[in-house]
C-alpha cells in the first residue's frame, strides 16, 4: 500500500514533459487578446518594463500585504549598484476580523501603518514614492493602477473585486491626512523576487514564489502581451499560474489526496496548481495520505488515528522539519506523538518518504512551470541557447535545501537548451517593491528628459499645415517671373508638356545621372511591353569632385563601352539624359546646371548647358553617333515611367539616400517664366532647397544645425537635409550623443565610435524600425558600433530613429499636400485624383517610412485622393520615355 501512494505522488519525466506542453499552450492562451478571457494561466502584464541598473536612488516607502501582518519599510538606494541599502521595517499584526470584514477597514488599517512608520523615522521632507506589494490577482492597466480579481490565502474582504487597489490605498492614505505620500506602483511578491534578483550586476528575467502559494513572472516580448498596449521592448508578466489545471488538464495527475484536499478548501476546483505546490496544502495532502494508509492498516495499525481527520493538524514547517534528513526521524516521532499516534519504527521511516514524495513532487512541478516559461522565452527570442537567471523566494525553497536541487536538475531534463542559475531572493517582496519603485522613478525621469529633448522634432498638425501653406508660398513665388528669384523653390519649367499615352514606339539610349554610380540603358518600347538592358558604371570621387571635362569624358568612355558590348556602336539612337541635379531648363533638351549636390563638385560646369557638356566631350572621344532629345531629371523620370503604367500619374517624387525632389504638371498660364497660356508643363521643383531663404529656420533644429555645417553645402539644400537618406543616419548620430552625455543612454559609457562622421548609416534605422524585430538584434547592429546596450538603450536608440524618420515622412507630406491642393485648385475640383509616381531607396526600403506618408498626406489634404505607385527603373526607362515622346510629337 505505501509503495502505491508513493507511485501515485511520483510524476516520470515523460508526463512532466506533457504538463510542461499543457502550460506553455495555457500561457499563449492567457496572452492572446482573443482568448484571455477563458484563459486560466491569465499572464497579467505587470507595466514593468526594466530591471534595475544600479543607478536607483532616493528615499522609498514600502507597504507589502501578508498573511497574518502588514509590512511597512522605509528604503534608501544609494545608486550605488543598489549595494548595501538602507532598510527601516516594522511589522504590525492585522486583527483576524479585518482579513474578512470590509474592503475598507483593510486599507484604512494599512494607512494607519503607513501613518505609524512616518511617526517612528521622523518622516524626511519631500515627496515619498510608495510601493504596494499586492500579492493578489489583479488587472493592472498601469504600474499604478489595478483592479482586484480575485482574493486567495484566505482573505475575504467584501465590496473588493473589480476596484482599483491603488486608488483605494491613495484615498486611505490621504484620509491618515498623510500627503507627501504618493502610491507610485503595485506588484505582487514574484515581481519584488525578481528585482531584488536583479541587483548587484545579475540581471534576472525570470522570478518564481514558492511559499504559501506559488506564482511566477518573466521578462516577455511587449509585442506578445496583447493585453497591453506596448508594443516594443520587454514587459514583466505575472503568470498566475497558480490557476494552472482549473479546466481539468491536470486531472489525469491529481491524486484521490490531492481531490480530498480540494474539496477541504475555501475555493474548491480552483487554484489547482497552487493546491500541488504551495505550502498552505502540502501538509493537507500529507495528512490525507496518512489517513488512507493507516484505513489500510498499512500505517499506525492499532493506534486511534481520529486525529489526522481534524483539518490543518499538520503543518507543512512539520512536513519539512520530518524530510530533514539529519534529525528526520527525530521530528517525525516527536510530530506523531504529539497527535496522540503510537506509530512503530517502521511508521517513521514510512511517513518521512511519504513528506518526501509530495514535497518532492512539488519540486518537480515548479520545475516543469519554469521549463514551460524558459521554452517559451527562447522562442519568442529566436534564440537556440538561453543564459538566465531566475530568482526564487518563498518558505519551501528557503526551508527545504533539497527543493532548490530538485527544482535545477529537472529543469535541466527538460530544457536542456538553457543554462539556468537559480538566485536565492533576500527579502524580495520588501526591498524588491522599493526597486520597483526606484526603477519606475528613474524610468519616469529619463522618459521627461527624452521627451523635452525630442520635442523640437515631434511636429504637430497645426506645424504640418503651416508648413504646406509656407511650400504653397514658395511654390507661388516661384512660379511668378519677377518673383522667381525670392523664393528657395525654383519650380523650374521642364518642357515635358505630355506624358505617355501608350503609342510610344521604338528604341532609345537613356543616361541615368545622379550620384557615384550612374548607368547606360538600352530601351525599346513595343507595343505591349518595355525591354531595357543597361550596365552600372562607378563615378570614382577624384572625377565627381575634378574638373568638368574629366567627368563628362568618364560618361561618354562608358557610353561607348556600353554601345560596343550591346553592338550598338554603329546606330544613332535618340537619347534621353537623366541628369538628377538642379538645372534651369531653357529647352527639353537643353539645360543649365544651377549647382551641384549629393557630394559632386565638378569644376567648370555650374552656369553651362549640361548637353552641350556632354556633346562637347563626345567631339573630344569622336563619338560621333550622340543624339541628345530631351534632359531631365530623376523625379520627371518617375512621374514618365509611372505615367506609361497609369495615364493619371501627373507627379513624381524622389526619396532616396541622396536627395528628394517632386514634380508635377502645372497650368502654364501660371507659370510665368515660360511664353505660352495652353496646356500643361511638367515643373521641376527642386524642393530639396525648400527653406534656403530661412523660412524653415523655426523646426531646424540643434542637432539638424550640427548635421548641416558639416556637410559640403552648408545653409543650402535644407529640407533634403530634413528627409533624405544621406542626413537621418547622422541626425540620429548627433542625439544619441547628447542622450550619452545627458548619461540618458549607454549608462553615460563613453562611445569613442560614436563619434564618427556618418557612422551611424540611414540603413540602420530601416533595420531597427523593422515590425518584429527583436531588441536583441537591434542590439546587435549597435554591438557592431561598438556600443553595449541594454534593452533599454535599445528601445531608446529605436524610439529616436522612429521620430526622425516620422518627421522626414511628414516634412514630405506636408510639402506634398502643397502640390496636390494646388493642382486641384487649379483645376476648380472639389475633389483630385491623382497619382504619384514615386522612387527612392527610402521610400522603398524603410518599413513604415511610406506608411506614414500616406497617413500623414491623407490628413493634411482630405480633398485629394493620393494614389502612390513604385517606379520600376524610373529614372533610367523614364528618359528614355521622355525621348519617346517627343519623338512622338515631332
């Protein structure tokens, strides 16, 4: 009969491996918004979202909520790694009426005890953040804010659940007329383990209470807490696993003593994981066995075992104190005796392996709740091997050396993937709610730093509009003939006066111009399709930044190189000239060039005709088969390619890591530099210098001023340094240095690489705003700087590439707002459809940068419906397209 109890409490490795199963799916149950509501295992989001790194300081209270007594403590963190703090506690027994009377007679007694503690210290001056350690299950919404579930461990207070816990300690408190007391977050006892774990340079993500019930928590990926709104970083959730098994998937591992004990409780069905582990039950599921076996005569046969029917007769210290392997079977004789039972030599040792085995069973279930989080963090983390530290509280563990033991070999069995070292809690419930504390605090300051920091970059509806009305004005000055030279948008006519209307035939040579790469394409447009063969040709810096001559020699070198590899040496193709900087154009195929960007400073060109540059150096290399139709630029390119696609495509705009730049078909009788009142022309309108003129000057700020004087053209070309690729990557560079010195990132560690022009590349922040993308690898792109980031630093570097790039979105939409109202205006529309032909590494390569340029563009002209279509190779077969039609039109 003993040997088939003790069957029964001892669970083989291969049915832990089924409850661990069991646990992790309840746990993605309690995560997922959908099923969270019948979930069990309830993952309750805790707003902890940082472990302490040791900078903590400052004077705390703390009101931690026991069995029996409230707990006061008054705490001071030095900041010095959280070593040695300064610990002041006092502990007030709670009468028994109070644990089942009203809600409020027990947070009034609590704030008398708050009342009593500020007696007994001479409370300091100032404010006093306080922690509430809650250790019941709650719904909290914020660190401060949480509604109580339900009770356990035997409270009962009446008109309780459904309320805000720290709402109503607050009023309690303030009625104590106590008001330099602030209740600044709530946490239960698993989270206080898990701080108070964290601190001496041993980050902990993992914490678990065994004491007289048991839960646990865990770092999780925001982004898997559905309950939350967080959506980036880490998040503390309180399991309350306790719960675990109340739909019955324990069932086929709950013993007739584990239902017996069940039925005996205040909440029976509930609480079923608790009622394995937690100390409250163990000695009950000890007694039951006893009382089967001895109904059995298998135990205490001829004594009067009436006495182990009386509920609660054996206490769980009594279990731990029998299983002590030293004096075990000393205590177990003085336990049975002391009942009245006359037990016999053999009874002893019987009775020690039955504590061992439901202790020991209990071990083993920690451990299986514990290998179920660990699983599930690795996971979400992508990772094949997890080092963590977990920290471990409560009376089994610390009175129990062999629970630790047992708990760290099956957790091995069954996560072998990960490397766990269990930290012993020392006063996690007390000094870790301080912690918690602290660490809010610190957070809660940093994040009013970083907010009055960023602000200048975080632009308002009514900054937008008042941008796009400044674009308007810019764009009307620009447009006027005696105004033309006022404003800082050149709005330069292009002489492209169609777009494609799909009868374009034949073959074209096309040159792509705009930056250290350019390239020669081939295009034949048929009747159904375009075919274009091309080749990259590499600028070398010496020639973008010598003299003219030399550049446009390199251009014709590799036209020539590219006509002999594609046999085309011996044809006259008409040409479409592709050249992506500022030019004044006097014909479609003639163009001045206004001046260089995107690093070129090629002497001899600015003031010249560009085409006439290139058939000059054509003449130098005998290149005698050059036939230039039509020069434009990049963005014309665009709005052409896309315009061959969607006839209503009447706007190009550039966004890449060079430059910006936007086009659109104007009313020439508005365009006053140009002869001529019919029809429409294609304006180029060189934006990228939108704010030369100072009209930009109040949203350039400090780090946009440091980004702009060390560039090659400092004061000009001030809106493309706002949105283009080339600058975000530094803007970013230079506030992340002030965070660094404001010691608001990096923990204020020197960051020698930081330093360096352009080290910090627009790539990156396409990879770190990535959706999904773990903070462990944004912190590797930052290892690779040679920056060591916490999670913290991490979410920090991400929310300030996620501003710049939600301002360059933004500048870009008001700017285009500008456009398409103008245009619907000039057309006398209540209502524009329009579509923008649209290309650029940024615009195609950054997850949210399009996104938020449709929001944005959608909010500030609801009027005009925007539609934005990729170019494919816009800049290179939009040339090409451009020559087609104006040989279509001879």
């Amino acid at each position: 009969q003993v040997q088939h109890a003790l069957r029964a409490l001892v669970l083989p490795l291969e049915k832990l491996q089924e409850v661990k199963g069991r646990l992790l799916q309840a746990m993605h149950k309690g995560l997922s918004r959908q099923t969270h509501a019948e979930a069990n295992v309830k993952m309750l989001p805790t707003y902890i979202c940082s472990t302490p790194d040791g900078t903590e300081k400052g004077s705390l209270l703390v009101v931690e909520l026991c069995q029996s007594h409230v707990r006061t403590l008054h705490v001071t963190l030095s900041g010095n790694g959280n070593q040695n703090p300064q610990v002041t506690s006092k502990i007030f027994d709670m009468p028994g009426d109070v644990m089942h009377g009203k809600g409020e007679a027990l947070f009034d007694f609590i704030a008398q005890c708050v009342r009593q503690l500020l007696t007994d210290i001479c409370s300091p001056q100032g404010r006093l953040p306080l922690g509430f350690v809650f250790p019941f299950s709650c719904r909290q919404t914020q660190l401060d804010k949480a509604e109580l579930i339900s009770w356990s461990k035997g409270f009962s207070c009446s008109d309780l659940e459904g309320k805000d816990v720290v709402q109503l300690l607050q009023s309690a408190i303030s009625k104590q007329e106590i008001y330099n007391v602030d209740v600044v977050a709530l946490m239960n006892d698993t989270v206080g383990t898990m701080m108070t774990c964290s601190i001496g340079g041993k980050p902990c993500e993992v914490a678990l209470v065994v004491g007289t019930g048991t839960n646990s928590c865990f770092m999780a990926e925001a982004q898997q807490v559905e309950m939350a709104e967080e959506t980036s970083g880490r998040m503390c959730v309180n399991t309350e696993w306790g719960c675990f098994g109340d739909d019955g998937s324990l069932s086929d591992i709950l013993t007739p003593y584990d239902q017996c004990v069940d039925q005996e409780s205040s909440n029976p069905g509930e609480k079923r994981f608790e009622k394995l582990v937690g100390s409250l039950y163990l000695g009950e599921i000890v007694r039951h066995v006893l009382i089967t076996l001895a109904a059995e005569e298998a135990l205490f046969v001829g004594s009067d075992v009436a006495v182990l029917r009386t509920k609660d007769v054996l206490k769980t210290q009594q279990v731990l104190d029998i299983i002590d392997t030293e004096k075990g079977v000393v205590e177990a004789r003085r336990v049975l005796e002391a009942l009245g039972l006359q037990p016999s030599e053999r009874d002893y040792s019987q009775v020690q392996q039955m504590c061992r085995a439901v202790v020991s069973r209990a071990a083993a279930l920690c451990a299986t709740g514990l290998a179920a989080i660990l699983t599930h963090m690795c996971r979400s983390r992508g990772l094949e091997r997890l080092v963590v530290n977990v920290g471990v509280d409560g009376e089994l563990y610390h009175g129990y050396s062999r629970f630790g033991e047992i708990m760290q070999s099956v957790t091995e069995l069954l996560v072998p993937e990960c490397v766990v070292t269990l930290l012993p809690s020392v006063d996690g419930t007390g000094l870790g709610a301080a912690i918690v504390t602290a660490v809010a605090l610190r957070l809660a300051a940093q994040r009013q730093e970083v907010g009055w920091l960023l602000a200048p970059l975080r632009l308002s509806h009514v900054d937008l509009g008042r941008i796009q009305a400044l674009m308007r004005q810019e764009m009307d000055l620009g447009l006027g003939r005696e105004s033309n030279t006022k404003s800082s948008v050149r709005m330069l006519p292009t002489y492209v006066c169609s777009t494609p209307d799909g009868t374009e035939r034949g073959q074209f040579l096309a040159l792509d111009l705009g930056g250290t790469n350019f390239r020669v394409l081939t295009v034949h447009v048929g009747q159904e399709s375009i075919h274009i063969a091309s080749k990259v040709y590499v600028i070398p810096t010496d020639i973008t930044q010598g003299t003219g001559e030399a550049l446009f020699d390199h251009i014709i070198e590799c036209i020539m190189d590219f006509q002999q590899k594609e046999d085309l040496s011996d044809q006259v193709l008409p040409l479409g000239f592709t050249f992506s900087f500022p030019c004044k154009q006097m014909a479609l195929d003639k163009a001045v060039l206004l001046s260089w960007t995107k690093g070129f400073s090629a002497s001899g060109c600015v003031g010249q005709d560009v085409v006439q540059l290139l058939r000059e150096a054509a003449q130098r290399k005998q290149h005698l088969g050059l036939k230039v139709v039509a020069v434009v630029n990049d963005t014309v390119g665009t709005m052409m390619s896309c315009g061959y696609e969607d006839p209503n495509c009447e706007i190009g705009l550039i966004i890449a890591g060079t430059g910006t730049n936007a086009c659109y078909m104007e009313e020439m009788k508005n365009v006053g530099t140009v002869e001529g009142e019919e029809g429409r022309m294609c304006i180029n309108m060189e934006w990228g210098a939108f704010g030369d003129n100072g009209c930009l000057d109040d949203i350039f700020t400090e780090f946009d001023q440091l980004v702009d004087e060390k560039t090659i053209n400092p004061g000009k070309q001030r809106f493309e340094k706002l949105i283009s690729g080339m600058y975000l990557g530094e803007i970013v560079r230079h506030i992340l240095l002030v965070l660094v010195q404001k010691q608001l990132l990096f923990q204020g560690r020197p960051c020698p690489k930081l330093q360096i022009k352009d080290i910090f590349q627009t790539k990156f922040l396409s990879t770190i705003e990535t959706d999904g993308l773990a903070l462990r690898q944004v912190q590797a792109i930052l290892q690779d700087l040679e920056l060591e980031a916490s999670f913290e630093d991490s979410m920090l570097v991400r929310e300030v590439c996620r501003t710049i790039t939600l301002r360059a979105a933004q500048l870009c939409a008001a700017g285009m707002a500008a456009v398409v109202e103008k245009m619907r205006e000039n057309r006398g529309l209540a209502q524009l459809a329009v579509t923008v032909g649209v290309d650029g590494t940024l615009y195609k390569m950054h997850p949210c940068f399009s996104q938020h340029l449709q929001e944005t563009l959608r909010d500030l002209a609801p009027n005009c419906t925007v539609t934005f279509l990729r170019s494919e190779d816009g800049s290179g077969k939009g040339a090409a397209l451009v020559a087609a039609v104006a040989c279509r039109g001879a």
